[in-house]
C-alpha cells in the first residue's frame, strides 16, 4: 500500500463518522493544505521562498489528485506563501475540490467508501475502513520505533498529525518520546534540512493563519 502525504492525512484526520470533519474545520483544512504543500515540495514541484511559492515544473500525472490545489498556486504565483494557504484554509468553498479530489483518488486505491451527508447543504464524504487506518498507524508506529531514521514522508505526516493535535491520539506517550528523539537526531542529520525547515515554515504560516 503506498500512500503519499496528503492521502495519508486525509484517511488519519478522519473519524469514526468519515472526513466530514476536515471540510467543516478550518484547522483540519489548513494541515490538510499544508500536507499538499510537503508533497510538491518534497518532490522539487513547487518552492516556497522567503516572499513567494514558486513553480519549478508541470504536474505529473501520478500528482494528479493534487490538479486542482497546483492551479491555485499557479494562479497565485508569486504571492506569499501565507496568502496562497489562507485562501485555501480559510475559505471552504476553494479547499472543497482538493477535498474532493484527495478523497476520489483513495476510493480508487484503497478501502475508502464515498458517500453524501446533508440534507440541505450536502457534503461528499469519504469513510476508511478501520483496518486501514491501523496498519497506516502501525506501519509509523515501526518506523518510530524500530527504523533507524524517520522517512520524509512519514516525517511530513507526523509534522501535520501534531499541528493537528492528532498524535496523542494515536500514540502512546512512550511512543512520542521516542519520536521526539528521532526528531532531535534528524534536526543534526543534513539530509533533513530542507525537510524541517519546510516543517518549520509551514507550521509557523498556518499559526498566522489560524491567529
């Protein structure tokens, strides 16, 4: 099962009632933008400089469920990073089709039901299998555990899990002390400076963001 950021996200930020609750919660929506942002950065897609987010390449087809968060950015080329995520946060109506389109892209890879809630004011929603969620926990809880560092994907989920307030949830407090020291290692280990210092940047945005 490969999973990338957002997708790994969106299934963990989930409840026992579906995904209703991230369109409906603007600090939900805010990680699950942020996680869309580590994926293209991550992959040298985009760049996020001092002043701007800037477009180093065309989507690749694999990023396609992220079509329609890439066109917001390329409309808003140029502008401050914190521009672009607030808009994208703060207003449901231009968060609902990267929503949308995260949620397709896991009911054709794994097992996630589509549904509609709402009578008046109907919400598609998106419910994993409970299984699922566990072996995404667990498959992160090894890593924390027992991999001698942290993947940069599994880094990135993490980051958003605790601006979400979501690792406790999932992780006992010996398990996140023990991800706190792999943290600490990883914030001496060179190979992670872009990783954390992107970490860094997008947390500090959306803390402006969320005031």
């Amino acid at each position: 099962m490969e999973l990338n950021i957002p997708q790994t996200y969106f299934i963990l930020s989930c409840n026992e009632k579906g995904s209703v609750r991230i369109i409906k919660n603007t600090r939900r929506r805010a990680f699950l933008v942020e996680a869309a942002f580590f994926d293209l950065a991550l992959n040298d897609i985009i760049d996020l400089t001092d002043n701007s987010v800037i477009i180093n390449k065309l989507l690749p087809k694999d990023k396609a469920y992220l079509n329609d968060f890439f066109q917001i950015i390329n409309k808003n080329q140029g502008k401050s990073v914190t521009h672009v995520l607030r808009a994208m946060a703060t207003k449901e109506r231009i968060t609902r089709n990267i929503y949308n389109q995260i949620g397709d892209s896991l009911v054709t890879k794994v097992d996630v039901t589509k549904a509609t809630t709402g009578i008046l004011h109907k919400t598609i929603n998106y419910i994993p299998d409970y299984h699922l969620k566990k072996e995404i926990v667990q498959n992160m809880r090894d890593e924390i555990l027992n991999a001698d560092k942290i993947s940069p994907d599994t880094f990135a989920v993490l980051s958003t899990l605790y601006g979400n307030h979501d690792l406790k949830i999932f992780f006992t407090p010996f398990e996140q002390k023990q991800l706190k020291t792999k943290i600490k290692e990883a914030s001496i280990d060179p190979t992670y400076d872009k990783l954390i210092s992107l970490s860094k940047r997008l947390n500090m945005v959306i803390l402006t963001v969320l005031g």
